[in-house]
C-alpha cells in the first residue's frame, strides 16, 4: 500500500512538473483583417516567437486594427498590437478616441501605411473632395483607418458625416462592396500591397486609386508632421496604370507598459533577427531596420525593447 501512494505522489509530481514548463507565456497578437497586412505580418511573426522564444506561445488574433488593438492591450485582453502612430500618439495623450492616457508603449516601428482610396469602376472622382455625394466605406469602426480616412476628409473640405454617405466596412467587406456595386468609393489604410485589393483589383482592373497628396499640408496643419506622403507603384504593386502619391502614417508595435522586461527584449530581438523570415511572409517586413524602429515618439519605447536598440546600436 505504501509503495502504491508513494507512486502515485510521484506522478503527481512529474505531472505538476510537467504543466509548469507547458504554460510559460501565452501571447495573443491583435492585427487587423484577414486579407490586411497587420493580419498576415502578426501571423508570421507568431510563428517566429513561438519558434524561438523559449516556452512562448504565441496567435495572431482578428481585429478592427488599430483603436480596438490599443484598447485590448490596455484591458489585458491582447499583449502585442499593431496600430498607426497617429492612433498611438491619440491613446498615450488620451485623445480622439481614447478618453484617458493608455497604459502601453512600443517596442519598434516597423513600416509605413498607406492611405489607398480606392474607387469603383466608373465613378467620376479623381481626388478626395470629388467623394462628395458618393457612397463611400471609411473603414470599420475602432479602426485607424476610420481615424485617417475622417481626417482626410476634413482636410479635403469635406464632412465625413454628412457630406458623403457613410458606411464602416473592413476591408474585405469594402472590396465585396465594390464587387456588388453597393459603394462607390472606400479608404484603407495599410501596407502595400493589400490581399483585398490586389483580388479586386485582378476582377476590376478598371477600377482606380485616388492620388491623395494635395491633403497633406492640412493634414499636417491640423494633426501633426506625422504624416508624409510615399509614392505608390499601382503597376508593380496591384497591375494597375502608372503611380500616385498618397498620404501616409507610420506602424508601431504596441505592447502593456506592465510587460516584463526580459520578454519584450526577446520578442524585439526575434522581430530584427527573423527579418530573412517575415519577409517571407509578407514585403512590408523588408523595412525592418533597428535605426528606424526605435523612432516610435511619441510613444515611450518599452525597457525591454530600449535595451536590445543600445546594445545593437550603442
């Protein structure tokens, strides 16, 4: 009987043994829509710290993106997300849509959005005041491409609310949308190229991209010099008829200011390291670089992170 328990207690042990070294961390990562970057980048890099930071696992979650991203972290409920500076720069000053300061900070800036407006097959606009009276997407709600997409239309002249008529679609929904003919126009704010846009632009491709540059100085009169505008290649990038210039924003990766040290310096250092592997995954992860990812202001790089730029970069 004795020899039984003693058994027994000794594979209580290896199993209780066994479930501490099988739980270790657990990372959920907010993204955004299934056929947008943030979704198919936050994928690959779940497989790469799951593969090479030791007893983490780690899931790319669905999001609306950037404002839903930001708000999980702070509630716990996501450890790292995606979102746009302009978005992060509204949660640490707890404005816009953030009614207090949010308790995150970055551990890299990784690439720039594009702001790509998207029009259907013959619909007469070639800038942004030219949506007036159209039907048009600007984006799911908590999204930062709803925070762009509302920004732009301001600087255009345009109020979002009433000047157009308004619908809050992701970006599969918006490119189903123009497929249907239910919207004349949607804005997505991502990297280039887009899933959704690359298939509707294989099934339409007489539909156009708006050139968006002549909103840049008010943009940056009323929301900051975060903005900038990059050129787009429609030809090398959705096959598409010639270039564009269009506003763009930059991307950081967010994480809980509460995050242990240790591990947002391995998450940073695997980010870097596996660049040859996100790559695979998606272009966009060709803009990696430690010089610009420590630029996240005016966000404050988490401890973590801040010690793998000095030691890569003095």
């Amino acid at each position: 009987m004795k020899r039984v328990l003693i058994t027994l207690a000794a594979v209580v042990v290896a199993l209780a043994a066994a479930a501490g070294c099988g739980g270790g961390n657990r990372l959920s990562i907010a993204t955004g829509g299934t056929t947008g970057v943030y979704y198919v980048y936050g994928g690959g890099l779940a497989k790469q710290i799951q593969s090479n930071v030791a007893n983490t696992q780690a899931t790319a979650s669905v999001t609306s993106a950037s404002v839903e991203n930001i708000k999980l972290l702070a509630t716990g409920k996501a450890d790292i997300g995606f979102s746009q500076t302009d978005t992060a720069a509204d949660a640490v000053n707890g404005v816009g849509s953030f009614t207090e300061k949010q308790p995150i900070q970055a551990i890299a800036r990784i690439y720039d959005n594009y702001a790509q407006v998207v029009v259907a097959p013959g619909v007469a606009a070639t800038k942004v005041a030219d949506l007036k009276g159209k039907r048009v997407s600007l984006g799911p709600p908590n999204s930062g491409t709803q925070v762009m997409a509302r920004r732009m239309m301001e600087a255009a002249g345009l109020n979002p609310d009433s000047d157009v008529t308004k619908s809050q679609l992701s970006i599969n929904e918006s490119v189903q949308a123009v497929k249907d003919g239910t919207i004349d126009a949607f804005f997505w704010v991502g990297g280039v190229p887009t899933a959704g846009i690359v298939d509707l632009a294989t099934s339409k491709p007489d539909m156009k991209m708006l050139d968006t540059s002549d909103v840049l100085s008010g943009m940056q009169t009323k929301f900051g010099k975060q903005y900038v505008t990059l050129d787009v290649d429609l030809a090398g990038s959705y096959k598409l008829t010639g270039a564009i210039k269009t506003m763009a924003v930059g991307n950081v990766l967010l994480v809980p200011d509460k995050m242990d040290e240790q591990l947002a310096y391995d998450i940073t250092k695997t980010l870097f390291e596996k660049k040859a592997e996100l790559v695979k995954v998606h272009s966009e992860a060709n803009k990696l670089d430690p010089k610009l990812g420590r630029q996240v202001e005016p966000v404050v790089l988490h401890p973590g992170a801040a010690r793998y730029f000095k030691e890569t970069q003095g």
